[in-house]
C-alpha cells in the first residue's frame, strides 16, 4: 500500500499542476482577447487621424495656392496698372 500512496501523490500533484496550468493559460486568453479589442480600438483612432491629417494637409495645399494667385494677381495690378493707363500714373 506505501507504493500506491506516493503513485496517488504523484497524479494528485499532476492533476493540480494542469489544473492551474489551464486556469493561468484561460486568464492569459482572457488578457490577449482584451488587448486585441484595445489595439483595434486604436487602430480605428489611427485611422481617423490620418484621415483628418490627409484632409488638412490638403486644405493647407489649397489655401497656400489661394494665397499665391492673390499675390501674383495684386502684383500683377501694381505693376501692369500704369503701363496700361498712363494717364492715371
């Protein structure tokens, strides 16, 4: 009988060992589910911000465009204003 008390030691001690194993190993899937829900959560953000940062980087191309032709159109009124109309110089 001594030698299946050390055998039935043994599987209890196995037993536990997986059983905590499986327990830390649910936790562990538990943990990875929720930071794959955050990461996507961030990937979405990421995404708008590009978005919004594409958008504004265009809106900035345009306005710096606007800005240029209103230059060169008041430039080209100064400066073509008294060749054109030699009396109002």
């Amino acid at each position: 009988m001594q030698a299946s008390e050390p055998s039935g030691n043994f599987e209890q001690q196995v037993l536990s060992g997986l059983t905590q194993m499986s327990q830390q190993l649910a936790n562990l899937t538990t943990h990875v589910e929720g930071l794959d829900s955050r990461v996507e959560a961030l990937d979405s953000r990421v995404e708008k911000l590009d978005y919004k940062f594409d958008t504004y980087q265009a809106a900035s191309d345009q306005v710096l465009r606007l800005a240029t032709t209103i230059v060169i159109a008041a430039a080209s009124v100064v400066i073509l204003s008294p060749v054109l109309h030699p009396c109002a110089g």
